[in-house]
C-alpha cells in the first residue's frame, strides 16, 4: 500500500490563455501533494479560437514547472493541428515528461461546434499507479446535451485496472444538472470500483452544478470543495501499488 495525495483545483476560467496561465502555474508551484488536477480547458479557456503556438509554449514551462515542484499535473486545455480541436487532458509527470494525453470522447452538441470527438480511451501507469482521465460529459452523458449514446466509460476504466479516475469539468451554474451530475459521480465510482477525482472550474455566475472533490469507491465524499469560488482541495488515499509497473501512457501531442 502507498499513500497518494491529490489536490484539486477549483478555478475561475479566462477565455484568455495569457490570464490562466500565470494562475496555472502558481496552483502548480503552491500544491502539496503527488497529483494535480486542473479544470477542463483552464489553459485555453473554453473554445476553440485559441493560439496553438501560444498553447504549446505554454505546456514548456508547466513541464518545467512539474519538474521543479516534483509534482504531476493533469491540465485541462485546447489541442489544434492541422485544423482540427480537441478538448485534452495532458498529464505532466514530476520529472517533467508527458506522460499522456486523453481526449474528450462524448464532446457535448455545442463542443462540437469547434471542436472533435477524440478517438481512444486511454489507461496510464505512473509511480506504480494505475489511473484514466475524463472529461466533463465523458462522465456524465447528460440528457440535453447531445443525443449521443452513453460508452459508460468510467465502467470502461475499471475494467482496464484504473484506481483513481481523474475527471475534470467545466460544468457551469444550472442547477438543473446538480442532482444528475453528482447522483452519476456516485453512481458510476460505485459501479466502477474506483475513487473519481473532481475539478470544475468556478462559475462567475453562482455555485457550480457539480462540487470540486473526491468521490470514494463506494460512493461516498472523501473531500469536497465549497461550490463558489476559487477553492482547493488536498486528501490522501491509499492504493496498492504495483512497484514492478512500468511508466505508461499515450499522447496526442
């Protein structure tokens, strides 16, 4: 058994990558912990009209900042090549390597307006860790957002020998969706036999429809976030690591 400690970032959202930036980059440098985890698209902010020159400078110096701090990060932001948008996760490992890149599979209609469905789910082994990444509506395949079918992904990883899914979000304020979106955090850790850790991103229009935290294999909040404003998160979990694991993940870079 190992101690991994996970932190969790609950913040604003710029649509400008140059004001997220610097706050991405002070999360990194002030966390206390193993992992991370950063809303989805918080580098780039939520769309597709991004620079991908500016992007990929920007992924340099969170790489060095993980390798400074000795920290993995998992950074929510926009990937362009060749016209094409992805909405990515991309995992920085504490020596500053990319360990890998997850891509949203169940964009929502309105993601599709800018942006593509990614092609694989992914599994990582980093430390002796075993884990998968979702984002936002991977997780949740909310009614009226899409007709689009539920893969039930988070079962998916499970199956694969995840132990922690990281899932980032950037979810909003309708409080329609609150009750769904955290019966299925739930639900769905219940059914998958793993811990989901959470980070949306802060709405500037009232508490978000979905908390910032962690949600134990048997579906019950380890720890969670107030849901106004600008909040962290930091708690421990113990895992079996597998210490013969090799380091293991696949990027779209």
């Amino acid at each position: 058994m190992a101690t991994i400690r996970i932190v969790g970032v609950q913040m604003v959202v710029s649509p400008r990558l140059d004001v997220n930036l610097p706050k991405v980059l002070d999360y990194i440098m002030n966390a206390d912990g193993d992992f991370v985890l950063f809303p989805e698209m918080s580098l780039t902010g939520y769309h597709g009209d991004f620079s991908d020159k500016a992007a990929r400078a920007a992924w340099e110096q969170i790489a060095k900042a993980c390798r400074q701090k000795y920290i993995t990060a998992l950074i929510g932001t926009g990937r362009k090549r060749d016209n094409d948008v992805h909405i990515q996760t991309r995992i920085y490992t504490d020596e500053g390597e990319l360990l890998g890149t997850h891509e949203k599979l169940v964009p929502t209609k309105s993601d599709r307006e800018f942006c593509k469905p990614g092609e694989k789910l992914r599994i990582f082994h980093h430390r002796g860790l075993t884990f998968g990444c979702t984002i936002c509506n991977d997780l949740w395949v909310t009614p009226g957002c899409g007709p689009y079918p539920d893969p039930r992904l988070t079962y998916q990883l499970g199956q694969k020998g995840a132990q922690i899914i990281f899932h980032s979000a950037n979810s909003g304020a309708d409080p329609m969706h609150r009750a769904f979106h955290e019966s299925n955090l739930q639900l769905r850790a219940v059914e998958s036999k793993v811990h989901i850790a959470t980070a949306n991103a802060a709405s500037p229009d009232g508490p978000v429809n979905c908390p910032s935290g962690i949600m134990s294999s048997e579906g019950h909040w380890l720890v969670q976030c107030p849901l106004e404003g600008e909040q962290t998160y930091s708690h421990d979990i113990d895992v079996e690591i597998d210490v013969g694991a090799e380091e293991e993940g696949e990027a779209v870079k």
